[in-house]
C-alpha cells in the first residue's frame, strides 16, 4: 500500500518580492522532524542553483526552517469481507487484500460477517507507535448493505474520527474499550451519525484529550446509546432528530458543555461534579431520563424538560434555568402515587435554585399534562385512581430553596397533545389545574380544585319543607 505525504516550502525572490513560487514534494513516509531541514534544502539548491547563477544580482531567501508536518494526501479504503475469520487485522478478510491501519477508512456493506473482532491478542492494527500513540482510523461507514446486525468487538482508538451508519443499516454495537482522541491534544474531533432506525450502542467509551477545543458529536435520526465512563475535556453536540441516551458517567474532567440542539439527551447516567460546565438543552430540543446532573452543571431549559422513564424523577445540584416559552412534559399515571413513581417530578438538590427570572407573561412556561393508562410501555389513556371530586397536588420541582420571583402567570397549563404528548384525558368535571408553590415556598406544584356541585332547586325545596316539619307527641 503506497501512501504519499505532502510537504511544502516557499522560494522568494527578494528582488521581485511580489513573486512567490511554491515548491510541493511527495514522500511515501514522512521524514523526520531533524533530518527534514537538510532533505528539502538539497532538494532547492539542486533545482535552483542555475536560476540563482543566471541572476547574480538577485538576493534569494527560502522560508525552510519551519516545515508544515506531513498532510496525507489520500486515505485508503476497505470493504469488510470476513472472508478468512473475524480478526479485523487480517488482511485476507478485506477487499483490497490487505489490513487497514491509521487514518484508512472502512467500509461494512453486507460483503462480509456481522462480527469482527480486534481481540487477536497482538496489538490493534488501527493504532500506531505503541501505547503513547492514539492515531486511529479516519472513518467507519455502514451502508444500508449492512442491514443485519454488526458487532465490532475489541474496541478501536479514533482521533479525529467519523462513524456513519446509513439509512437501511443493522444495529451497530462497538464493544470494548472505544476511546476517542489522544492524551495531550487539542485536536481531534469526533462525530458519530446514525441515520438508520435501529440503535447504534457505543461501550466503554473514553473521550480524551487535554486541550479544550474538542468536540465529540452525535447526529442523525437513529438513536445512540452510550456506556462506560467518559474522561477528558471537551465539548458534547447532540443535533438530528434521534435520541441520545447515556447511561455511564461522565468524569469531573468531562464534558465540559453540553449543547442539545435537536432531538433529545435521556440521562440514565450521572453528570458528575465538576467547577462549571453547562447543560444547554435548546429549543426544539429535550432533556428526558432519570440519571443526576452534578453540582457545577448549569441546566438551561429553552427547550423541553421531560423528566423519567414513564413516570419517574430526574435530579440536579445545580441550578435549573427555566427559559422563555420552554416546555415542561408531566406524565400522571397514577393520581395517588408517590411524587417522582405515579407522576414526574424534577429534583433540585443541596443549594441548587429554580431560576424562574428568564419567563414572563407573554413568554411562560408550558406545562404539557400527559395521563397514562398503563406504563412500560407507555399507553396514553386515563391516569388510575383520579377522581374528579376530589383536589389534589402534586409536586413538579421539588427544592431545598425558596424559589424566588414566582407568579401563577408565568405558567401556561395545556391539556391537549401538544409538544409530542399525549394529552389529559380524564373527564375533569368542571374541576381546574393552576400551579402554585408549597407553603414554604421551595417546591413548584401542580394542583387540580375539584368542583362542588352547587344543590339544585329542588334539592333547595326539599330541605326548607322538611325545617318545617315538626314532630310532636300527641297530647293525653
């Protein structure tokens, strides 16, 4: 396999300065940093030795002490074919016949098995110059050719990586130890875009790297799952339509935004504490799930904050900020049910506030009621045990703080399917929801008043005439 990397340097004719020449030389390998500076400057003075003699009068200059490192020119490309076993380092198992290695791209289009494995027992073909190297391959593709299921076992190290998983695609798992980037480099992004309606499962993912301009994006209509623990600096994407689940836990040095774009992040994992790293979830976007966002996580709602799986809770230490004309999807299965088990309810702990100052009147918060008849799964329908004539409350955020600069107007109650819900479809009897705050002002409730029949007439009727009866024994 030939590859060639590009080198450049600059002739410059000081007495037409206006005049630039670019000299490009090809290596099948790059040559070392030392040994550079003296290749390239034999190089010039044996292709320019005759101009410089034919103009005497001329004062060259090259700018060749500092060299551009080596560009590759052209990845190659591999289609898996299983051929001979599972082993992705052996070469008769690719088309063409040989073993991909760093920044290659490859290619699973149904040609081969669902299975290839990087436990060999040798060292993986996609990293290079042994442990302190993190150089992986470039790109991954899985085409609708690949409509069964593929596991990739062993676990790959990606620097500036890509995986796409096309529309028509199997499930994809990766198993191992995946990291993702390399240990002291500012570069290295990493994008994982799932078009496919099946699930694509990333296991023991690692991000790391030490510079902060990272970013490891996920994409696409098909949903994500990621596990295991994510470790490093960097910044987490999530646009597309599909849902990105992450149930592992990301580390104090992790992650240090979040931007949720489109579709939706379901935390079943913990966020763990670190000194400032927001969680923006957008508008148009959702942050649903029951996992924990730790203390030094600001979460900004502008978009919808659906908390649970079914009903359940999710939980922050950190502040809470609720945005203008955000959304708040509430699921009621069971009217009498423990806050957080029968309803949704957020969780607000230690010294994390409910910030409310970003809503106003014109811009409240939608509170979308969704009633469910049965869970796991989830089928929409009349929630159990409510009664139309009784009052009720529930709590919605539930604080240790007092939540400050509360008004029943900055809310707005919908009943119907709006915002991807299903609606309340109990018969409400002329009974009414508002929102309000407990008595010591820390949690944000949702109460229903139950309406009191007023008697009719005739009821009236009857009750005057029988204040006028009057029973008396008879005299002797």
């Amino acid at each position: 396999m030939l590859r060639f990397y590009m080198y450049w340097y600059i002739l410059v004719d000081m007495e037409e300065f206006n005049k630039l020449r670019l000299e490009t030389y090809a290596f099948t390998e790059a040559p070392p940093s030392n040994s550079s500076k003296s290749i390239f400057m034999k190089t010039f003075l044996q292709k320019n030795m005759r101009s410089m003699m034919l103009k005497p009068q001329a004062i060259w200059a090259t700018v060749l002490a500092v060299l551009l490192p080596g560009t590759l020119l052209q990845a190659d490309t591999y289609i898996w074919t299983g051929a001979a076993d599972n082993d992705m380092t052996n070469a008769l198992n690719w088309n063409p016949g040989s073993a991909p290695v760093k920044q290659d791209e490859i290619t699973f289009d149904g040609s081969g098995t669902g299975y290839a494995s990087l436990n060999t027992g040798g060292p993986s073909a996609f990293t290079t110059g042994g442990s302190s190297s993190l150089l992986g391959l470039k790109k991954v593709t899985v085409t609708s050719g690949q409509s069964s299921d593929l596991v990739l076992d062993g676990g790959m190290t990606m620097r500036s990586f890509t995986m796409e998983i096309q529309a028509g695609a199997g499930a994809v798992t990766l198993i191992g130890n995946n990291d993702v980037g390399q240990t002291g480099h500012s570069s290295g992004n990493a994008s994982f875009i799932n078009e496919s309606s099946n699930l694509a499962t990333l296991g023991g993912f690692n991000r790391r790297g030490n510079g902060t301009g990272k970013e490891t994006n996920f994409s696409g209509s098909g949903d994500w799952l990621v596990t295991g623990d994510i470790i490093g600096i960097g910044e987490m994407n999530k646009s597309g339509s599909g849902v990105l689940t992450f149930s592992g836990t990301a580390q104090s040095d992790a992650w240090y935004k979040f931007t949720v774009s489109e579709g939706t992040f379901h935390l079943t994992g913990t966020l763990t504490t670190r000194a400032s790293g927001p969680v923006n979830i957008q508008s148009g976007a959702t942050l649903s799930g029951t996992g924990t966002v730790g203390a030094g996580r600001v979460t900004n709602i502008n978009g919808t904050l659906s908390p649970g799986e079914s009903p359940g809770a999710l939980t922050f230490q950190d502040d809470v900020v609720l945005g203008a004309d955000s959304n708040l999807n509430w699921q009621i299965h069971d009217a009498e049910g423990a806050a957080g088990v029968g309803t949704d309810l957020s969780i607000l702990e230690g010294d994390a506030d409910l910030d409310l100052s970003s809503l106003t009147v014109g811009n409240p918060m939608n509170i979308n009621i969704w009633s469910l008849s049965g869970i796991e799964p989830d089928a929409n329908g009349d929630a159990i045990n409510f009664d139309s004539s009784q009052s009720y409350e529930w709590a919605l955020f539930q604080t240790d703080n007092v939540i400050a600069g509360f008004s029943e107007d900055l809310f707005s109650i919908n009943l119907s399917s709006v915002n991807g819900t299903g609606g309340f479809s109990n018969d409400l009897d002329g009974g009414i929801f508002s929102v309000a705050l407990s008595d010591d002002e820390t949690d944000l409730l949702l109460e229903f008043t139950a309406v009191i029949p007023e008697p009719s007439s005739l009821v009236l009727l009857c009750v005057a005439f029988s204040g006028l009866l009057v029973f008396t024994r008879p005299k002797r």
